[in-house]
C-alpha cells in the first residue's frame, strides 16, 4: 500500500476515467496506481494542457476532470489554465506534488509556496500531511469542487505521502540502529521517526472514505 494507490482508489470510486499529467518523480505513484486501477493515464507536452484538457473533459462528461503535476515549475505552469476553469465555472481537481513533509521550507528541490499562489486562483485549496487524510481529502476535494457553483480545486500532496513507507523510512536512513550515534544524530533520527510516524499513523483506516460523500 502506498499514497499513490490511495489516490487512485478514490479517483475511480468518484467515477474517473481520465488522468492527465505531464510525469515527474514526485507524483509518480499517483500515474503508476491510476493505470493500475484502469483509468487512463494520458501524458502531455505541458503541465498548462493537463489542466485545459481536465476542463475539457469536465465540460463534456459533467464531472470533474482530474490532473497531476509535479512540484515548483509544474504547478506554477497550470496557472493560465487554472484560472481560466475557474471563471469558466468547471469542476475539475488538480494533484500538485510538494517536497517531502520534513523538508518543508527547507529549501529542497522545487519547494516553493504553493499554496500562496494557487490559492486566489481556484475554489479550495490543501495540502496533505498525513498518509490517513488522502482519502479525505480527494473526497472533499471532489465535493468541493461541484458543490454550489462549480470551479477547480487544488491539492498538494508530498512526495513521502505518496511512496511505500519502508522506502520512506530508508530515504530517512531509519532502517539502521542509532545506539552508535553522536548524541546529535540520535536527536536527528528520533526526530524524523518521530515525524514519519505521524505522517504515516492510520494509514489502513483509508478504506472507509471510497464512495462517501462529504456534508
């Protein structure tokens, strides 16, 4: 189990067909569990164009298209096409990645604000922090984005959230014995576990979210 498979899961409960995207390391999960689950990944040229053909497909089917973009330049290229779905009034649901959640701020690859900047542009605006609230979250993200006069949301999922958690925990190097190390390295990797066990706790009660609709 993995955030990426997460996603996909409730992405074909809510009736997609469709996922457009432009690939990129920190959502491909995302990609990878949508093919799996049978709904059709279709990779363009531009993070601009899986956004204009989320809104296309909106218009067309009646419900929300759904597109995933990378983090930093990836989310900040859909902006034209953003804001043109929102003052068009189309649902639709764009996945942005972000740094990993222990790296916020700290200036990692392609770490920028991004909910600063996408917030005047759609409807309703997150960001994930733990792997228990993706399910939650796309579901509302789904209701919001129908619900009254429709328009484009925005959810920002790290990367950590995404991958296997033993993976996750290795990137971390939480797979060794800390006994050995200096007291400073024992307050790091106390630390980062005590982090990923927040971000990774509950993470089977998932489940409970497929197909229930948010009030």
């Amino acid at each position: 189990m993995n955030g990426g498979k997460i996603i996909a899961d409730v992405l074909k409960s809510n009736g997609t067909e469709f996922l457009y995207t432009l690939c990129g390391g920190h959502i491909s999960p995302i990609f990878v569990e949508a093919k799996k689950a049978g709904i059709r990944v279709i990779d363009v040229r531009d993070e601009a164009t899986t956004v204009f053909a989320a809104d296309a497909t909106a218009r067309l089917t009646g419900k929300p298209g759904v597109a995933a973009v990378t983090a930093g330049p990836g989310v900040t290229n859909t902006l034209t096409a953003i804001r043109n779905a929102l003052m068009a009034q189309s649902p639709l649901i764009l996945l942005g990645g972000a740094t990993a959640t222990v790296l916020r701020g700290r200036g990692a690859l392609q770490d920028i604000d991004q909910q600063s900047l996408m917030r005047p542009n759609v409807k309703w605006t997150t960001v994930v922090t733990k792997v228990s609230d993706l399910a939650s979250t796309i579901q509302r993200a789904f209701y919001e984005a129908q619900n009254g006069i429709p328009g484009p949301v925005f959810v920002e999922c790290p990367i950590d959230l995404l991958y296997p958690e033993m993976m996750v925990r290795d990137w971390y190097g939480l797979n060794k014995d800390p006994k050995d190390y200096p007291l400073m390295k024992k307050v790091e990797h106390y630390y980062l576990k005590y982090h990923l066990d927040k971000a990774f706790g509950k993470k089977d009660n998932w489940y409970r979210h497929l197909g229930r609709k948010v009030l």
